[in-house]
C-alpha cells in the first residue's frame, strides 16, 4: 500500500480527533449547572482516545517495529469509540433545531444546566448561547462520525498492506 495514502488518512484522524476533543471539552467548560453530562465526557475521551492512536499510526508510518497489530487493535477501538460517541450525540439531538430554541432549550448537551426553581425547570444558557452550543454539539457528533470512516479507511489499508504481504497493520 502506498504509504502517503496511509499518512494522509493518519492526518485526518489526527485533525478529526483534535476537533472532537476540543469541541466536546468547550461544551463541558461551558457546563454551569450540575455536572458535565456524561456524553460530553465520553466525547471527549474519544477525541483524546483518537488523538492517541493518531499519533501511534503516525510514528508507525516512519518506525517499522510499530506497525504490529496492536496499532490495528488500537485504531479499531478508536474507531468503536467514535461510532458510539456519535450515535449518542445523534441520539440525544435527535428532533432538535439549533434555530428553534424551543427544541434545544433543556437539552442535557446543549443547555449547559438545567434546575428546579419554584416547581420550575430553569436552564443556564440564554437563546444565543444555546443555538451556539447546539451547533457545536452537532459538529461534534459529525466529527465522530468522520473519525469513525478514517479509523475504518486506516485498519482497511492495514489489511489490505497485511494481505499483499506487507508488514504491520499500519
């Protein structure tokens, strides 16, 4: 296999990964109510998690003894880990309209903290705040997604170099 098709796919899952995990990390620092939900964190240990095998694959490109099967096994959790942080972003914003607040205002990724006040549900984020985060939580389900085709598109080469008698998995 060619390895500049390797490196370049190597580069998307590293810059897919890192937009994950800073998008999922400014939707928990703008968490004011309560504790960040738990998506969010795992969206962000994606990003992390990506970042991570990103990096193996990338020096694994140049270093001959990393192209094992562990680097195989590594992006093949990266990539479980991004098609299940996406499915439950796209699980928790389904029916929501970023422009239709209405529709976003106590979403437990977007709203930022929701409490009773008064038998009331109050929720932190004002209109504009709420349509922003809106925005970046879907982002960041579609970078998931994304990270989720390269991590394929990487452990499918690797076969593919393995097959043809190749060395590793890189």
């Amino acid at each position: 296999m060619n390895p500049l098709i390797i490196a370049i796919l190597r580069g998307f899952q590293f810059i897919f990964s890192i937009i994950v995990l800073g998008i999922s990390i400014s939707l928990a620092k703008g968490q004011r109510i309560g504790s960040v939900p738990a998506s969010t964190g795992y969206a962000a240990f994606t990003g992390g998690l990506g970042t991570l095998a990103s990096l193996i694959g990338i020096a694994g490109v140049f270093i001959e003894s990393l192209q094992t099967l562990i680097t195989w096994a590594v992006d093949g959790l990266a990539g479980v880990a991004f098609v299940a942080g996406g499915i439950t972003y796209a699980i928790l914003l389904r029916g929501t309209s970023c422009s239709n607040i209405l529709t976003i205002w106590d979403n437990t990724i977007i709203s930022g903290g929701c409490r009773k006040v008064d038998k009331e549900k109050v929720c932190w984020s004002t209109p504009g705040e709420a349509k922003s985060r809106c925005t970046s939580a879907q982002a960041d389900a579609a970078f998931m997604f994304l990270g989720f085709v390269v991590c394929v598109g990487v452990c499918g080469m690797g076969v593919l170099r393995r097959r043809k008698g190749g060395v590793g998995f890189v």
